[in-house]
C-alpha cells in the first residue's frame, strides 16, 4: 500500500499497493534464508475499504489540527500478465483555526508480474483544486538489478534508479516473504511513483507473525499475518529523518488492516470496514 500524496509523501497503496504474487528473486533478496517448503498463499485480487479516524492518543503533535476523518478505498485486479490497483483517499482536516480542508488523492499503478516494469499515476486535489499530478513509467534492467524511471508529468524529466529498487507490490511481497522466514529487519530501496525525486529508502521492522485466527472475512481467517512497521526517507547519504512511517498488519495473500500512518504533523488511523475477493480472470 502506498502513502498518501496529499501531504507530500508517497502513496500509502506500501501501503495497500503490495498485494503482488511473490518472485522468486524478490523473495530470495528479501530473505537471504532457507527457501520454504510450504509455498505461500497467493495474493489476492480484492476491493477493500477503511474508514480514517484521527489517532488523538498519539505521541506526536497535533496542534494544528483539532479533527480529521475520511475513507480510502483499496482495489487490486489480476490483469494477466500484471497487477492493476487504484487507491483512493479521502479526507478532511480541521486545522487549530476551525477551517476545513477537504483533500483527495487519486493512485493508480499497473505492476508486471515479472517485477520489471511500473506505470503509475497520482492525482491530488485540495478543495476542488488540482495541487499536484504525477505520472509516468518505469523499467529495471533485472530482478535486483538498476532501472529508469521516465516522468510525463509535471514534467518530462529521467530519474536513475538504484540497484534492488522494488516496485510496490513486489516490494510487499518481499516484505511478506521475510517476515514469513522469521527476519525481524529489511532495507530495500523503493520506487512507487508517488515522488518527483524518484527511489526511496524504505526501513521495515516485523513486529511478529501469528498463526491463523478468526475474522470478519472468509478470505483472512485461514490465513497467517504478520505487523509490521515502514519508516520511507529520501535515497541520500545524510537522510536519518523518515518522510513518513505507518504500521499495519499484513495477511500472507497482501491484505492489509489496522493502519496507522504518521504524517508528522498528526496521526490517522485506518481500519478495514468491507473487504471482498475479485474474480481472477486468467
């Protein structure tokens, strides 16, 4: 899933944006460990919805801002030959001043399979007002291997990519495949489209992994899941303060609940309402 560009940090879709079939080479980065015997469950194609409630409990500051509440909508469809998803985010802020800001945000991604290729498109809108679009395409040379990442909008410009940069789903994926393995940290180098300054670093910390346990949805209770928690920071030497984190929880097939995601200036809370399957069409 990815974070939300509507305050300048890429799209939460880590945040709900993983939910890719694993490569192998992705795992075997993300792992470094003894291949498992049992495969895991593969992602599932779904439409999930969460309603968004400001985190008044949360240690960081919120004086500027009294009260926020909105809804994100999360949808992953198996197009063949790679994953398609679209996220939206919509929220009001009430800032220390009484005044309402309504804000938008529009993510959509297409992600081969093969973990090679990328094309992405955000759209922000702030009060009826169109305040930031970014759109584009990215390619790797090989799995772990350096790409490119070739912006349309706002301007037409070429961004060199590290080598190991995952794209979002393979990046969960990754995730997913580790914390499954046990490890408890990975580093691995980000691109989702979401910034004009191309790759990220993204910092993962596994919380635990527990065994199957009883949901609300048939699709999540035979399954294991895992939290985690993501910090993102800017792909510099002297970069020691993240953009963004935010903490969930994870099922084996990319599902995601129980967000909290850390804007700095205040703290949202994202909690799974609706969740249904998508017909896998290949």
């Amino acid at each position: 899933m990815r974070r939300p560009a509507a305050f300048a940090v890429p799209l939460l879709a880590v945040l709900l944006a993983g939910a890719a079939a694993p490569q192998p080479e992705v795992a075997r980065a993300a792992d470094r460990g003894p291949q498992l015997a049992v495969p895991p469950p593969p992602m599932a194609a779904h439409r999930a919805l969460y309603t968004l409630t400001l985190d008044n409990g949360s240690n960081g500051s919120t004086t500027d801002v009294s009260g926020a509440n909105g809804s994100m909508g999360y949808e992953v469809i198996d197009a063949c030959d790679g994953w398609a998803t679209h996220q939206q985010l919509d929220m009001s802020v009430v800032n220390a001043d009484g005044q309402n800001i309504h804000m938008v945000s529009d993510y959509s991604t297409w992600e081969a399979k093969d973990g090679l290729s990328f094309r992405f498109h955000t759209r922000q809108i702030t009060d009826d007002a169109v305040t930031s679009q970014i759109d584009g395409d990215a390619k790797l040379e090989a799995p772990g291997g350096p790409g490119t990442a070739h912006y349309t909008s706002p301007k037409d410009t070429t961004k060199p990519l590290p080598t190991g940069t995952l794209f979002p789903m393979a990046h969960t994926a990754a995730l997913i495949a580790a914390a499954r393995a046990g490890k408890k940290f990975i580093a691995l180098p980000l691109f989702d489209g979401t910034s004009e300054e191309g790759a990220e670093d993204s910092s993962v910390v596994v919380l635990n992994w527990k065994p199957a346990e009883p949901t609300p949805y048939p699709m999540l209770t035979p399954l294991a899941s895992t939290r985690v928690h993501l910090a993102f920071f800017e792909h510099t030497p002297n970069s020691i303060t993240p953009d963004y984190q935010v903490s969930m929880r994870y099922w084996e097939n990319g599902v995601a609940d129980n967000l909290r995601m850390d804007f700095g200036d205040f703290v949202m809370n994202a909690k799974l309402n609706d969740l249904k399957p998508q017909p896998h069409h290949c």
